[in-house]
C-alpha cells in the first residue's frame, strides 16, 4: 500500500484517514479499555455510510484486514496492521413515536438513546453504562438492565445496514436477509460494519431502583442469601449483585472506603410499593452501609450500576451459571473478597424471565437457559497486572462444573478472546452454522480481529 494508494482512499472518504504519525491517529485508535490499543496501517475516521463502504471496499483489493472501533468499551483483539475503521463521527439517532422505535448510526451511545426516548415515554434496551456503543452491544446479545422483564436488546432490532467484507452495503431485516440477520446478531462485525440500525424501544418511564450495599466481612451470607431471593421474585424485577473492592482513598464514601462492599442493584419496572416488600428479604440479611432504593425516572437508571465513565486499562472474563447453589457460591468465594490482592470486581446478574424466552425472528444469541452471568473485571493498575489473566484463568477453570458457556459482551481481550474462546460463546450447532456463513460473507476471514468464527471450507 503505498502513498498513492492513500491518496486514493482519501479522495473517496469524508472523514479524517490518519497514518501513524498523524496528529489523530493515537486519539483514533484508543478506546475506553486503556490496556489495549490497535495499531493499524491506516484509519478511515468514518462520518457517512459510504465512507465505510470505501474503506471496506479499499481493505479487499488491498488485501487488508479490517477492524472496527467506536467506543473501545469492547476490546477483544488488538489489530496489527491493516486498517481500522472508528465509528464514533456517526452519531444520529432518532426516535419514532408512533412506532416505538429508533434508529441508530454505528457511533451512537445510549445516553443519547435514552435521553431521546425518555421525552416520550420509551425507553431502550440498555446495559449498566450509557456511555457503551448501541450497535456493538446490541450485536453481542445485549443485556439489559431491563432483561428480565424485556429480553435481549438483539430480540429488538428490526433492520440493520451493514458493509459486507466485500464492500456492499446491505439493509438487512429477519425478511430479507434471514440468515445474515441471524449471523449478525451474536455474531458481531465477524459478519460485516453494521452503519446504521433498527430496533424497538419499550414503554418504560420509570422504574423502582438503586441499590443496597452491604459490608463483605459482616454479611458473609449475601451471596448465598442472593442466589435464593432470586428463585422467588416475578419476571419485573431485574437485578445484580456485584463485590466491589473499594480503595481506602478520601474521595471513596466514608461508609465505603477500604472495604469490599456487596452491592445488591435493583430495576423493578413495577409499582414502588411492590418492589419494597419484594426487597424486604434482603434487607434481613444483614445490616446495610448505605441503601439508595427509591422510585426514579428512566433517565436517572445508570445511577443503579454508577459505572464509572473513566477510561481505564482492565482485563475481565465471564461465564453463564447453571445455578447459584452452595458449592457454587463456596468456589466463588475461596477466590475473592480481602484474601486476595487483586482488585477484582466480581458481578453475578440474575437472567430468566423474557431472557429465557426465544424471539420473534431468530438469532445467534444463546444461553437462554442460563440462570446467571458472572463477569470478573479487574483493573491494572500496578501489582495486578502480571497476575490479572493467569488469576482469571484459575476461578473460571474451578467454576467450570457449573458454567454452560460464556458472554461476548463480557469476555474481555488478549487471552480469553481466542477462537476456542469465542467458540465457547455459542452451542455447537450455532457454531457449525455461523461458520458456515462466515464462508459464504466472509471467506478470508478479513474481519479477523474480533472474537473471531473461522470461515468453514465444508457445509
Ligand atoms: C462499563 C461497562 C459496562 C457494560 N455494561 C454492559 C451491559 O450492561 N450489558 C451488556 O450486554 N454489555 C455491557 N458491556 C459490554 C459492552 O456491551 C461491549 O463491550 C460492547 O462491545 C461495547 O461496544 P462499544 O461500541 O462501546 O465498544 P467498541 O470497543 O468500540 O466495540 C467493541 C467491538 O464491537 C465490534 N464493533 C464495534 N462497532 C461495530 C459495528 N459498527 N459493526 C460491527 N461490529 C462492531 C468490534 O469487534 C469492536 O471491537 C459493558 C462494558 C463496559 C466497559
């Protein structure tokens, strides 16, 4: 590829292309995950469908591998060489009334959904953090803060334009591309740039929601107390429970600070009184440092997670659980809490309800059957960055008597994001057909730095 070769991309392209070197290359090619950083030959800084369509189209002839990046809340594998295209310049987003959806370009975040939807009474499909990409997290599944009562944000879409790794740009629905729909959602950019996309919202305004938090050491038994609450609440109430190892740092809360706090979220989408007696046996548990619950409107739920909006370099692993009995609660602890030096955030999200349910028009989303994913995130800062991966590897080797797979949203970069890996993120049969699709829309696998499903020669 050489300086003509540049010329001529630029020529077909909005948007910035950068080179390494250029005043907005490393600004490009950072995401939010500050230990992973792509490093492309070149960047095609997209502002228009078409400019994705060029790129893709250049990519091909030129033999190049192609990676796409809007936020970087979801890195899976750094890209060396070939070219990226970063999305976060595509920004629209519209709401329909009438139709109770919306349609997103390839950079819009779900802050802008959420406030767009809440003026007139809807509400998106979203996760714990407003300010994760829409369309990435909706191809990986989407679990919602609202799951339980609504399903899979990916049960939502109702079209998506796509660039296929040939360069065409494709308007997908369950109708007139079944199949490459059904790849997409579950399968990710191994299937295309998704430009721009359709979806439901759901007539949420408000809801009963925030948290109880609870001091590891004092209330040992709230995991187990949680794991059992949770078989006895109706499909309305969503909820997580998440070991936080807070740093004993002044700007940390007093009630807080230098301990591992339990943290229970609650999204209760019925009336508030209900979703008072339906905690009140958590509350029995154990004293609380601090309880947040109270009735708020939709916009306000990000206050349930608090996810911090800070970039930050991390590692992470997750897997679906059967069950959340004894033994399984026993394994997980034995590996976190004070004994261990490393500042692991353990969350367990409780799944059921309409996640369990198959969707209208099928798609490659699976662990429907699941009972709860458990995501690790630890950040890397200092001691644990050396141990961050092989300590990761070890709790999830010990937990594997009760996991039934994993969750591409959650599964995190480097290591754990290898093909066997991802493999592990769909049963066996969806497996053989997304490889099989990816022969046909992607034959040499030119959408490789992702969590990759290897195009199959053999049907
Ligand atoms: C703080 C935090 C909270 C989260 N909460 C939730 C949650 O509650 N529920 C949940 O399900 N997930 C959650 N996630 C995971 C999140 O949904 C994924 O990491 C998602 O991939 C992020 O998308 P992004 O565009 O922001 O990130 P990016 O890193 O920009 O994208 C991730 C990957 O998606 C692919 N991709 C990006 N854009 C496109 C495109 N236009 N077309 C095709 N493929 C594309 C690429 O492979 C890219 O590497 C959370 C992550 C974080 C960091």
């Amino acid at each position: 590829m050489g300086r003509i070769d540049i010329e001529n991309l630029a020529a077909r392209i909005e948007g910035p292309v950068l080179l390494p070197g250029q005043k907005g290359f490393d600004e490009d090619r950072t995401g939010f995950n500050l230990a992973v950083r792509h490093r492309p030959e070149v960047i095609v800084g997209a502002v228009r469908t078409e400019d994705v369509a060029a790129a893709v189209a250049f990519a091909a002839a030129h033999d190049l591998p192609v990676a796409v990046q809007n936020t970087g809340h979801g890195f899976s594998v750094a890209a060396e060489g070939g070219l990226l295209v970063t999305t976060g310049r595509m920004t629209a987003v519209r709401v329909d009334p009438q139709t109770h959806s919306a349609y997103v370009a390839a950079g819009a975040r779900f802050e802008q959904v959420i406030a767009e939807a809440a003026r007139h009474g809807l509400a998106p499909l979203n996760g714990s953090a407003p300010h994760v990409g829409v369309v990435s997290y909706t191809l990986g599944g989407g679990l919602a803060l609202l799951g339980r009562s609504h399903g899979w944000a990916a049960d939502r879409v109702l079209a998506m334009d796509v660039v296929t790794a040939d360069g065409r740009l494709r308007h997908v629905t369950p109708d007139s591309e079944p199949e490459l729909y059904w790849a997409l959602l579950g399968g990710r950019d191994n299937f295309g740039i998704v430009t721009g996309m359709e979806f439901g919202l759901v007539p949420v305004a408000r809801l009963y929601g925030g948290g109880l938090f609870f001091d590891a050491e004092q209330t040992p038994g709230i995991l187990e107390a949680y794991g059992r609450w949770t078989a006895t609440v109706p499909d309305e109430m969503n909820s997580s429970v998440a070991l936080i190892p807070f740093p004993d740092d002044p700007q940390v809360p007093e009630p807080m600070r230098g301990r591992h706090v339990w943290q229970v979220r609650i999204a209760f989408t019925g009336f508030s009184e209900d979703g008072e007696r339906l905690v009140e046996p958590l509350r029995q548990v154990g004293p609380r440092l601090l309880e947040n619950l109270r009735d708020m409107p939709y916009e306000q739920s990000a206050d349930i997670h608090d996810d911090p909006p800070v970039p930050m370099p991390w590692a992470a692993d997750n897997a679906f659980l059967a069950d959340l009995d004894g033994d399984t609660v026993r394994t997980i602890l034995e590996h976190i809490g004070s004994g261990t030096a490393l500042p692991a955030v353990v969350e367990l999200r409780h799944l059921g309800g309409a996640l369990a349910r198959r969707p209208a028009h099928p798609n490659a989303v699976g662990q429907r059957d699941a009972r709860f994913m458990m995501a690790v995130l630890i950040a890397l800062t200092g001691e644990s960055t050396g141990g961050a991966h092989a300590f990761l590897g070890r709790m999830f080797k010990d937990l594997e008597p009760w996991t039934t797979g994993r969750f591409l949203n959650f599964m995190g970069h480097g290591d754990t994001a290898d093909q066997e890996r991802t493999h592990t993120a769909y049963t066996a049969d969806d497996h053989k057909r997304l490889t099989a699709l990816k022969a046909e829309y992607d034959p040499r696998n030119v959408f490789r730095h992702n969590y990759n499903i290897p195009p199959r020669t053999t049907r």
